[in-house]
C-alpha cells in the first residue's frame, strides 16, 4: 500500500492507496510545532484503525511547507523504513512547463492536480484548488502546465478583514440562506461566502476569455465541499484529485511500481 501525503499550509491530507483505489483518508492540521514522532503516531494510528498498519511499502509527499517537508521525510524514515519520494518540479513526469519560472517554483500540489488531470481527464482544463490560496491553473490535454492565478482563499480573506476591522466580529464560514443580510454577522458571511464564489467565477470567466479554448473547469481543495456546488463556472467537484496526482507520480518515479 501507498501513502500520499499532501502537506499545505492549513491542512495535511493523508491519502492510503491499495494499488489505483484510494482506500482511506485523513485530514490534519498543518503545525510546525508538532514533531515527527507527534505526527507519527498519529499516522500510525490511522493506519491501525483502517486495518493497514504493516501494510505500507511506499511513501510519497506533495508540500508547499518546507519545514514540514522535512518532519514527514523523517517520520518517513523511521516509522516505515521507507525513503519517500518528495515531489517537485524536476520530477521526469512528462508534464511540460510553459511559464516564465523554473517549475521548481511550482507548487507540488499544482503538479500533482496537472498530472492527475492529464491522466483522468485528457482534455483542457482549468483547476481551481480551493485551501489556504485558491489557485487556478490551466493544463492542456497534452500534459502542458501553462500558467495561471494565485488568491487568497475565502479563509484568508475572512481571517484578514476580521484582523483589520477591530469592531467586526468572528463569524462561522458557511452559505448564508440569502444575499442580503440584516445583522453584521449575516452581512460578514455573505460578503465572505459570496465574495469567494464571485472571485472563482469571475477569474474562471476571465481565463476562459483569454485563453479562447473550449475546456473543463475542475475544483479541488479543502473548500471544494463548501463552494463548488454554488458556482455557475465549475464543471466537477474532485477532492481528491491532488492525492490521486501523487499516487499517479509514484507510479512514474518509483523503480518498483
């Protein structure tokens, strides 16, 4: 069995594959204060409640966290006996990169969804990955990667305008029953809410314009669940598409897949 762990800078997604079917998952919070032994038994136990402990043989990490990059190699090391494979932009995927930056620049989270697109999908698409930045990516149907956007997420931008307005209170994140609010706590959660499905939808229509090909509008992320059902632009809703674009990288780079 494969682990496929992607480390972001809210959440730590821990995906256990048993060949191509994902057959559990987990969701942690990031914390660089938490050790590898703190996350490893945590790992641990997860595999024991699913009845896989033992049963790892490979190990694969997708991080936009440097220093959490390096605990789970450790915690790697250790707890399975397993050096992972740590995906990056120089990783032989047979993705091309066609931007201005080395692809070593590039979020492991956006090779692992351009991977997985091209393998799932094989057609143009455009990924919106909704955590603590919503991304939006354009990848071919040839396995190009050609650039895209970076924004704050609807968490961010909820936890900004909370820290910045000093009589505004802390409210839930969720979809307000109407637009129009009559408290400020009703008209904070439809500014955040609808803000953030406003900011998708509009850039989405603006790639779409400038790119001028027919293509499909996946969403992906820790939000995904929350926003992707009140969107007019998103065509799919693939949560775990950046844990299948691990599992589908170990494949190509580990000699014994």
């Amino acid at each position: 069995m494969i682990l496929a762990i992607d480390i972001g800078n809210t959440n730590i997604v821990v995906g256990l594959y048993r060949g191509r079917e994902l057959a559990g998952h987990w969701r942690i919070d990031s914390n660089s204060d938490r050790t590898v032994d703190d996350y490893g038994h945590l790992v641990l136990y997860m595999l024991e409640r699913a009845g896989a402990a033992g049963q790892v043989r490979g190990v694969i990490i997708g991080s936009v966290v440097p220093i959490l990059t390096y605990v789970f190699e450790k915690l790697s090391r250790r707890y399975f006996d397993i050096a992972p494979l740590v995906l990056d932009g120089n990783a032989d995927l047979g993705i091309s990169y066609e931007v201005d930056s080395p692809p070593v620049q590039i979020g492991a989270d956006r090779i692992a969804n351009a991977v997985a697109v091209r393998e799932r999908y094989r057609t143009d698409c455009i990924v919106v990955d909704m955590g603590t930045a919503t991304t939006f990516d354009l990848i071919a149907s040839r396995g190009a990667y050609l650039g895209g956007v970076i924004a704050p997420g609807i968490r961010t931008c909820a936890e900004a305008l909370i820290h910045k307005a000093a009589m505004l209170p802390r409210v839930e994140i969720e979809a307000p029953e109407r637009i129009i609010g009559r408290d400020t706590r009703s008209m904070m959660q439809s500014g955040i809410f609808f803000g953030a499905i406003c900011q998708i939808d509009g850039i989405v229509q603006r790639l779409k314009d400038e790119w001028n090909t027919p293509c499909k509008v996946i969403a992906t992320g820790g939000f995904v669940g929350m926003l992707a059902r009140h969107s007019r632009q998103i065509d799919t809703a693939d949560p775990n598409l950046t844990l299948d674009g691990l599992r589908i990288a170990y494949d190509f780079l580990s000699p014994s897949a």
